[in-house]
C-alpha cells in the first residue's frame, strides 16, 4: 500500500489510531487499524479467524471504510458506541422528564453517538403551565439547554458533538425555529429541521392558510405559502433550516408495520424511530477502478460486490459487538438491525473512469453502479438471513408489501420472499 497522505496520516493519528491511556500510540500504522477492527468485528462468527481475514481484505486499500465509530471503537476496551447515528426518544411535555431525556442524551453523546430529537412534543411560548402559575418557554429555549450540553460534553472528548433538532411546521413555534440560527452562535451543535406534512405541502401549493396548534388547540393562522417562503429564504441565509419530508418518509418505510419514524440522525440521511440506531460503512468507489484513466478504463463491478457482500457482514456483526449508551437502544437495535451500507469516492471513480462529472454518461454509470451494489447488498443480507437468521421483526407478507421493497427487481424480492432480511435496513448513503 502506498503512504498516507499528510492529511489522512494526520486524521488517522487524531481520530482513530488506538492509544493507551498515557497517550503512547499502540497502533504503529492503519494496516494496525485495519487488524484490530478485522478482528473485533469477525468475533461474532462461528470460524473468527477466517472472517478476519476475508474482512482485512475488505479493509486493505481502503475499499470499505467502516464508519468513524467503528473505526475508533472496534476492538478496543473504550466504552463507546459503534453506532454513529441515534435518534432519541419522545420527549414528554413535563419538566422532570424533559430533564431525564436530557441525561439520555448527554450519555448517547459520551459514547460518540450523534443524535436527532423531534421537539414537537413541547408545548409553545407563552403557554400556560397548569398548576404553577407559569408560562412555558417553549421548545427553542430547551433546544439551547441541549446545546449548552453538548458543548460541555465535547470539552471532555476529541470528537465533536453532533445533534438534529426538529420541529413540526404546524407547532406554533416554528416561526421563531426556523429563524433560530439567524443569530450567529446559536444552537451551534444542532442542524435544524423542519418536520413537512403532505397536508402542508398540498397548502403551500394551493395558497391555502395553515393553522399552528398545539394539543388540539389553534394558536395562530398564516399562508402556507408565506411560512414556506420563510423557511426557503433561512436555508437560503443561514443553510438552515432543512426540512424533512415525514410523510413521505414513513410512507416508505418499510417496517411501517411495526414503527413510526419521528426524525432523523444530525446528517439527515438516516431517518430513525424513537431510540433507533444504525451502524455505518461505505464501498470506496474510487479503490475499485480498474486502469484507471485508460481508454478503457472501468469499475469492477465483481469485486464491487464482493466488498458489498462483505460490508453487509460485518456491519451485521457491528450490531453484537457494539456497545449501547442505553439499553432501550440496544433493544431496538437488535430488534430491527439497522445497517446503512453506502458509498464513497463516486466523484473520483468517475474521474478516473474519464466521465465528466454531471454529464449524462457520468449519470448512467452512477445507475448502473449503484444497481449492481443494492442487488448484492440485499442478496447478502438475505443470504445471512438464510444462515443467521431474519431480524426478529421481520414479517414476511407485510415487509414485502412496503412501498420501496415493491420496487426491487423479482429476484430480490424472491430472496426475501425464501430467506427473509438479515437487516432490516440495507443501504444508505451517509455525507462521505
């Protein structure tokens, strides 16, 4: 293998080489790395040994690159979490319990899990708190007692806290959510979400007022139209906020039987029930193109799948060898086996492979790729399904009911049909 660059040398030696508590580095070099996570992930199979090694390989010139958490975590004696993405549970509206959801969080966060909350539970600004004489503060001031949090958690760590905040577009609060981050140095680890309804967006569309209402009760009426412009033109300011198409999200969830997804994970790209959680891994494009800048250059589509086959298991086996800041997440993990197999290095391995980025050729290619390595994907996960056993979740007539495992071709929808899942959560592509 050739060295590192300067940079990846630099990040390995901050984020991920393993050192003992004096500081002293006890990984010599990322071949060390790749040993250690090899091994940790291959211990829940009945042969480890070969595992390991068919997993190293995987692992060698970087072809899958496992998650940050995987990487810094596997094998060593840390008590942190494999998982990079949590969504926490629904926050009730009462102070006591606010606060204990607030301890489940700044744990999650110690353990370098990133985490999404869904703060439509809370009542808004100026409602009347029953019983006290008061008034609530509404669910943006309790977002900056989160972040307060998460400040003082990342001081005693190397990696920075990272959370989601979202908020329904019919909260009486929204106006004030949305304009949040306006103000420099607000809710400085938190990405903001809006949470948007069909119902919202058929208003918007129609020039129809929107109610924002809380517990039943209407606190104000205003365009549809006139909020969604302001949330368009704060993204447009600020980058934030983005919004989350809930609906549509739990339209197409496949385990819609069993669950309802509430948010997503601080990147977005994982939308997750309460106390969800889902390991992640990426197939480095760029490492499987073969003559690279040659007239003929292309990608290996074989040993594309043959790494794909491969980050299926062992972020399979993430799952048993992860530890769970609570144990309610360890629950749901197990329950569904979440695993979000993605890619990397697309712009470079259409580089390599002389496209030009954007073009129409660039786009068929990232088609045909991407095709190939949901087909072996599934497959694997079918086939451990076969040998390990389906997540415990899984219902056959319902799950192949769901809307986006109706879109798979015939053949995968036969493993599924014979075998079931392995995880309930195959493929999913992560900022990388």
């Amino acid at each position: 293998m050739a060295p590192l660059s300067p940079v990846s040398q630099k990040i390995w030696e901050r984020k991920y080489r393993l050192r003992a508590r004096t500081g002293a580095p006890v990984e010599r070099s990322i071949e060390d790395t790749w040993d250690r996570v090899a091994t940790a992930l291959a211990t829940p199979e009945v042969e480890p040994v070969l595992w390991a090694g068919r997993f190293r390989d995987a692992l060698t010139d970087f072809k899958f690159m496992p998650a940050g958490r995987i990487l810094a975590g596997a094998g060593t004696a840390r008590d942190v979490t494999l998982c990079n993405c949590f969504v926490m549970g629904t926050i009730p509206d009462d102070m006591g319990r606010i606060f204990e959801h607030l301890r489940e969080a700044a744990l999650t966060l110690q353990q370098g899990g990133g985490i999404g909350y869904d703060f439509s539970t809370l009542r808004p600004k100026g409602a009347p708190v029953h019983g006290i004489g008061a008034d609530a503060s509404g669910p943006v001031s309790f977002m900056a007692v989160w972040d307060a949090m998460c400040a003082t958690i990342l001081s005693a760590g190397y990696r920075r806290g990272a959370m989601m905040a979202s908020l329904a577009c019919d909260h009486p609060d929204i106006q004030d959510f949305v304009a949040a981050k306006a103000q420099s140095g607000r809710l400085t680890h938190f990405n903001l979400s809006v949470l948007v309804s069909d119902a919202f967006m058929a208003a918007v569309r129609a020039g129809a007022p929107w109610d924002l209402k809380f517990g039943g009760t209407v606190f104000r009426t205003l365009p549809a139209r006139a909020l969604w412009e302001r949330i368009l033109r704060a993204s447009y300011d600020s980058a934030e906020p983005g919004v989350i198409f809930i609906d549509r999200i739990n339209a197409r969830n496949n385990l819609g039987y069993c669950e309802t997804i509430a948010t997503t994970n601080p990147c977005g790209e994982q939308p997750l029930p309460p106390y969800g959680a889902c390991v992640l891994g990426s197939i480095n494009l760029a490492a499987l193109v073969e003559r690279p800048f040659a007239t003929d250059a292309a990608l290996d589509l074989e040993q594309l799948a043959a790494v794909t086959r491969l980050g299926v298991r062992m972020l399979d086996n993430a799952i048993d060898v992860s530890r769970f800041p609570l144990e309610v997440q360890r629950r749901e993990a197990k329950a569904k086996r979440r695993i979000g197999l993605g890619i990397t290095g697309l712009a470079d391995a259409l580089i390599l492979c002389g496209l030009t980025y954007g073009s129409s050729e660039a786009l068929a290619a990232t088609e045909r790729w991407l095709r190939h390595l949901r087909r072996a994907a599934y497959l694997a996960s079918a086939e451990l399904a076969a040998e390990k056993g389906a997540f415990p979740l899984f219902d056959r007539d319902r799950y192949l009911a769901g809307a986006s495992v109706r879109e798979l071709e015939p053949e995968l929808r036969a493993a599924i049909g014979e075998h079931g899942l392995r995880t309930r959560l195959v493929t999913s592509v992560r900022p990388a």
